[in-house]
C-alpha cells in the first residue's frame, strides 16, 4: 500500500503529491467514510489552518469532501494546532483537521488529524483513510441531495481556545512582566498576544503579519536569536518564540541566552515534583535531550522515560503510562492535565507562572541543569538507505559509541518529514563532540554521497 503518512500527518509542497487539490478532497471523502457520516448533522469535523497560502486551497477541497459525504463541517481559520485539537473536543467534533506544516517554510503544507478525544489518530485510522484515498473507488453517490453535509464559519473558535488557555494558569495576573512575542507570521499571530495582553504582560509582539508566504522565515522558534536580540534591546522580562503552528516554543532569558526545550522541561518537573503534582514523580523526554537533564533530574529524584524522537512518540508513552509532563528539546512541550498535544502557548504560560510565584529570572530558574556540550547536524539524501546497510557509518558509530562510553553519546537518524539524515554528538567536552561530528559527516558522505 502507497504510503500518504509521514510522521506527524501528511505533509509536503504545496500542489505537489500528497498536497493537491485532488488528494486533499478525496482524504476529505476518506475521512467522511471512516467516521461513518451519514447525513446533515450526522458528525461534524473541525478544520484550523496556518496562514500559508495554500491553506486556501486545502481547506475548500477539505470541506467539498466532507461536505460530499454528508459531514458538516465547522471552519475555525488561522489557529494554533493545539487549538485545533481543543476545539475538537469542547464542540463534540467527531475529528479535527489542522492544515500546516509546522516550522517548515511556506512552500510546504500538510493536514494533521485529531479524534474526538483531541489526540493525534493512530496508525490503524492512518492506514485506513490511506487504503480509501489510494485506491481511487470511493464515491459519494449514496448521499443524497438533502444529505449534504454544510460548513459553518465559527467566529467565536478563537475567543473559546483563549479563555480555556488562560484557566489552565487561573487567569494569574502577569502585570509588572514585560514579554517579547515571535508568533513566527504563523497560526498564533493573532491569538498569542491577546492571551498574554489579557492577563496584564507588557507585550511586544512581533513577526505578526502574515503575508501566505512569511511563515518561519527568519523568525519563530527556528530563528531564536531573533526575538533574543529584541529581548535585549527591549530590556524584557522574557522572549518568546512560537513556530508556524505554534505546537512549540524556545524563549530567551532576559540576557538573550536561549532557553530550549530541555530546560523548560528540567524547571517545570522540578515545580511540578515540589508540588506533588508531577505523575509518578517521572518525566517524558526523547533520545535527542542533553544528558545533562538527566543528570539534573537524578539530583531531585525524578525518573527519566526515554522515547524516541517525535512529540507523537512522548504522547504514546505518556497515555499509556498515566504521566503528565514530557516533551522534547525542539520545544515540544505536553502538559497532559491541560493539552493532549504540544502548546506552545500553554507552555508559555506555565513558564511566566513559575516565574511569577517564584520570583525568580527565567535565567535563575533556567540554571536548574548545566548541559554537555553537543552538537547537531543535517544533511539533505537522495535516498533514506537502512542505517544498518551503510558500512563506513556502522563502524564509525561503533567506534564512537565505544569510545565515548558513558560520557557521552551519539544519535544518527532520518528527519521523518524531510530527505535529511541528522547527526547528533554530545560529549564532556568540546573537542570529543567536534572530532565525532567530522568524522560521522565524513562516513555519512562517503555512503550517501551528502
């Protein structure tokens, strides 16, 4: 079977296959079929969307198919992926839509699928709306004229998801704290600084001017520096810096030193440990967070789950295992008693709040772990060849793995979204990471011709 899912939904450029027209109706009519429409007022579908321009496109041939199936669908515009997901629960949706592509640039595009239950749909109902979509013989003849579903257009989707993120802090009063918002030109231009304006944060917003073709470009959480150099010139408090869907986030201290994921993740198990409210005392991470987190956790007696990499992959374990806090350190970040995805906005807001009643810096509160050094690259490949089958990278590997023991490690794998192999090397020091970065690129080069 032809595979349309990726790693986190279907994703690629825009009126390109997958991201046609043509596909984007028939997954339309996939889904209508899969959660059984059967009518006007049978089940409902929520569609959000980013603010690239293909959204457009997406979200009318989206709706057709629905609609054709007898699905009504309820269009919430420009929102943040977590919103999306949100939505879908507290309006009863049967399935929530959200058109993006993340932190990739605005030539790409991508549809990501929530169940009624807000989290992300397994690989059963994937395989499923793939068989329907692939195999070109689904119809929707049997819906009469009179079943036809209808699309409404909900004004009020945004004011909903706003007052709900505000409770998950109880509306606590962020006045006296100055912020710098980077909403990225993407899902959260809008909403982000109402939120943190309605709770009394001096607000400089940025990056708030969609165009369909700006998202991520030199700014959101791919580009931190940028909203770290405004932090610094602004004398801010804090800098915040959301990506195209706003699922994720990095912030800057008020110095303009990055703060990422790992850290963010580090402070929030510390407070939530302290107030007996972190699951099982045990937090989430993937294979790509520094070892120096775990060192920090170990200090307070806090276990490390390990996943691999993939915020989709944390959720997993997190459900299955009844813990509360995980995430990764690109900047996804799930608190499970709020979201059942990553919020970039929430975590933003449970950040300001420590803040808040520890009087302390983000930069104090930060210092909570000291990081090994490391080190990550990517490299564009023709072809995703097995690892196993790469023989000057397997010995290279081994040999570091080896040497590196347990001071250090090492992660090579391919980007599930692009045609890239990514390389990480962590290390004591600076010079070990350096030597086997260079000699893992040189293998790299020499079996996929990087």
């Amino acid at each position: 079977m032809e595979r349309l899912f990726g790693t986190d939904g279907i994703r690629g450029q825009a009126n390109c296959y997958p991201i046609t027209a043509e596909v984007a109706l028939q997954v339309g009519k996939a889904i209508g079929h899969v959660y059984r429409a059967t009518g006007h007022g049978s089940r409902r579908a929520v569609i959000g969307k980013d603010t690239r321009l293909s959204g457009y496109m997406l979200e009318t041939a989206l709706t057709s198919g629905l609609v054709s199936m007898g699905m009504d669908v309820l269009l919430v515009g420009p929102v943040p992926t977590p919103a999306v997901a949100h939505l879908t629960r507290s309006m009863a949706a049967d399935v929530g839509l959200m058109l993006t592509a993340s932190h990739n640039p605005s030539d790409d595009n991508g549809v990501k699928i929530f169940g009624s239950d807000g989290f992300k749909i397994g690989d059963e109902v994937e395989n499923e709306i793939t068989r329907h979509v692939c195999s070109g013989e689904l119809t929707s003849d049997h819906i009469r004229s009179d079943q036809l579903g209808k699309a409404y257009r909900i004004d009020d989707a945004r004011g909903r998801y706003i007052e709900f993120a505000k409770s998950t802090i109880k509306n606590q009063d962020m006045g006296g704290m100055k912020v710098v918002l980077d909403c990225a030109n993407g899902a959260a231009y809008q909403m982000a600084p109402l939120i943190f304006k309605e709770l009394g944060a001096q607000v400089t917003k940025s990056f708030v001017e969609p165009d369909g073709y700006n998202i991520n470009n030199g700014c959101g959480a791919l580009h931190p520096e940028t909203v770290a150099k405004m932090v610094v010139e602004q004398k801010a408090d804090v800098g915040i810096a959301f990506d195209g869907d706003a699922d994720r986030v990095i912030f800057c201290c008020e110095h303009g030193h990055i703060v990422d994921g790992d850290r963010i993740l580090a402070m929030c198990a510390i407070d939530f440990k302290a107030r007996r409210q972190l699951a099982n005392d045990t937090l989430v991470v993937t294979t790509m967070s520094n070892l120096g987190l775990h060192e920090a956790m170990r200090r307070h007696s806090i276990r490390v789950d390990v996943t691999d990499v993939g915020d989709r992959q944390v959720i997993e374990h997190m459900r299955r295992t009844g813990l509360n806090v995980g995430g990764e350190k690109s900047g996804h970040v799930i608190f499970m008693d709020y979201a059942t995805t990553g919020d970039g906005i929430i975590t933003a807001l449970q950040v300001l709040k420590l803040m808040k009643q520890q009087k302390a810096s983000l930069s104090e509160l930060a210092n909570c772990m000291t990081e090994y050094p490391q080190k990550l690259v990517s490299f564009m490949v023709k072809e995703k060849k097995a690892l196993d089958t790469l023989p000057t990278l397997v010995r290279t590997m081994d040999h570091c793995t080896q040497e590196l023991g347990a001071d250090g490690r090492m992660v090579v794998r391919y980007s599930g979204t692009e045609n890239k192999i990514r390389l990480l090397v962590e290390a004591r020091t600076d010079a070990a990471v350096s030597r086997w970065i260079d000699e893992l690129t040189n293998a790299v080069k020499k079996d996929l011709g990087a």
